[in-house]
C-alpha cells in the first residue's frame, strides 16, 4: 500500500495516516467488473499467487451497505490489496440501494457459495442478524466491518473509530466555528444504521455536558442521496431561521449540508461539519461552506477488514495488539466487547486537504 504522511490539527497532530490512492466515484453505480481489476463492482474477486499461511483457496467476502460510492468502493480497494498482499480470494458485492432486503439477499447469496468468512456492514443490524446466524449455522465465519450488529452472532466488529472519538470530535470542530453557542441540525443517512447511530448518541451526550449554550434542534435522514441531504439541509434553515449549524453524519450528507449553506449563501453564517472523503469536501472546505471534515483512513480499514476475515477463516485467534501490515502495526483487539480498532479519527480542514490524494 502507498502512504504518505500529513499534519492534522492540533488535536491529532501526532496521528500519522496512510492514505491510499483510491478511485472514488460520487454516484450510486452498478459495476460488473472484478474486484481484480481494481473497480469495485459484481462478486468479483482478487486472489494472489503468492500469500502465506495456507490462505490459498479462503474466500473472503465483504458486503458493504451500498455499493458504487466512493467510501465503500475505497474499502474495496483496500481488501483487494490484503487479498494481493496475503493469498486469499476477495470477494465484494452490495446493493445498489441502501436496502436491507436486497443485502440480505446477497448475503443469502455468499452462503449458497459457502464462502469461508462473511463480512457485513449492515444497513439494518436487526434483520441482518438472522441471516448471520443462518451463515454460523452453514460452517462460516461472521465479522461485520463499518457498522456493527453487536446483537447478532458475529465473531468481530471492524470498527474504523470509537463512537466516543467520532461523535466528541464531530460536536468539538463544530463548536469551535459556533463559538460554542448557537443552534445545529443533523443530517444523517441510513435510520437504522448502528454506527451512525452510535456517534449521534455521542454527539447529543457532548451537547449537554460539555456545551451547555449549544442546542440540537433536529435530526433528519437523507438515505445514501447527497441531493435528497443537501434539499434536506435547506428545509433545516428554512425551518429554522436562528440556526447556525449543520452536521453531515456520513460521506453523501456531508457534502450535502456544505452544498446547502453554498446555495443558500449563507457561508460564514451557517457552519457545518462532517463525515466527508476528502477530495469530495476540498472544495467545501476550501471556501468556507464546511470548517472540517472527520475522518479515518477508508483504504486501511478495507485492508484490515481482509486481513481479520482471513484470520477468521484460518482460526486464529486476535492478539491485544496485532502487527497487520507495515501501515497498520499496532492494531488493538478488544476481547470484551469483540472489536479490531482501526484507530482514532482525524480532523481534514483547508489547511491540511491538500495533502490527500483520495
């Protein structure tokens, strides 16, 4: 994997980021490529000559809430290169909506093909749980990677953060432009989606207890639809004539809400943050429309969400710390609550977007 290394702000100056160089599309896409070609389309698959371990043969499939935009085809690209790196055979496939039925049934679908780990994001934990147990039952191994179902059977969670750390930091870089005052609205995605749900926890506890002149006057859900989350940020200000804030909870909304205060002409008044990629939010951020986006490095957390699936497979067990790659040297197992941290979350604003180039 390619890296290179970047300044983030004060509080993660000294997180050091392996950014890789990722293809990201801004639209929902059916692709029908192999993974092996580097797209992240169909149930194609990347399978290396060489690899240790016996990981000749695993098939590791991940299946992500939504296929063809750029967050989850960079974790794609990610899993392809631990494929590269380790042996085993890659497969990716999701739906091309953000909808529940139609990623249970792909995953139906990689269980017919009795695949040896079966890793899902899933966009609604409740109802992915059976189909997980249906998956155990069959003899495969169950991660979910993204987004947890911590109530289903899954062995693992690949988490990309801690919710503490997104949700202190999205409500933090906001704060600071509000002047830790003022009225702010949130544009999440996916209604059911356990991780977006986690850091709104998160953010409505460091409302209350750490900014006591700051409000959250609404939650609304935009899906994975940019258009339908930037539409959605102008009824917010429509709505509310005193708000001065917006947070967008994923990378559609995030642009979204920057979109909106752009429209609206309302930059320097109306301030947002978010969960954006980077090149989707450089020109946000570079006039002003958004003062930051929080992030994590979406290349790795493919990477390791491969390189967990195949441990799986082989039956091993996760260390406290695990050396994964030279990138990801230090990557810490929580037993207690079955969860492979990625790391903590960094902050990308005008000063420092630049140096990404995904």
């Amino acid at each position: 994997m390619s890296s290179m290394k970047f300044t983030t702000t004060a509080r993660t100056a000294a997180l050091v980021v392996v950014a890789g160089a990722l293809v990201l599309s801004g639209c929902t896409k059916k692709n029908d490529t192999t993974a092996s070609s580097g797209s992240g389309g169909g149930s194609g698959s990347t399978a290396a000559a060489g690899g240790s371990g016996g990981a000749s043969g695993i098939k590791v499939a991940f299946v992500p809430k939504l296929q063809g935009i750029p967050y989850f085809e960079a974790m794609n690209t990610g899993g392809q290169e631990a494929a590269k790196a380790l042996g085993f055979t890659w497969l990716y496939q999701g739906p091309t909506t953000a909808d529940a039925a139609a990623q249970a049934q792909i995953v139906r679908s990689y269980i017919q093909q009795k695949v040896n780990t079966l890793i899902v994001a899933p966009n609604d934990p409740d109802s992915m749980a059976p189909v997980l147990q249906q998956a155990q039952a069959a003899g495969i191994k169950v991660l979910t990677s993204d987004t947890d179902a911590p109530n289903s059977v899954r062995q693992a969670f690949v988490s990309q953060a801690t919710a503490e750390g997104i949700g202190t930091a999205l409500v933090d870089d906001l704060a600071k432009v509000m002047g830790d005052k003022g009225k702010y609205a949130i544009v999440s995605c996916g209604e059911t989606a356990e991780n977006l749900n986690s850091w709104i926890a998160v953010q409505k506890k460091v409302t209350a207890e750490k900014y006591p002149n700051l409000s959250i006057v609404d939650i609304v859900y935009a899906g994975e639809d940019q258009n339908k989350a930037t539409q959605m940020a102008t009824d917010l200000m429509n709505a509310h004539p005193d708000l001065t804030g917006l947070v967008g909870e994923c990378t559609s909304s995030a642009p979204g809400v920057a979109q909106a205060v752009k429209d609206a002409g309302k930059i320097g008044k109306v301030f947002t943050v978010g969960l954006g990629t980077p090149k989707s939010m450089a020109p946000y951020l570079q006039d002003g429309s958004s003062s930051a986006s929080v992030l994590w490095n979406v290349q790795n957390l493919g990477y390791l969400t491969g390189w967990a699936g195949l441990q799986a497979a082989q039956g091993k067990e996760f260390s406290a710390t695990n050396n994964v790659s030279s990138d990801l040297s230090a990557v810490t197992w929580d037993s207690s609550t079955k969860t492979l941290l990625l790391g903590p979350p960094l902050t990308i604003t005008k000063d420092n977007v630049g140096q990404f180039n995904y």
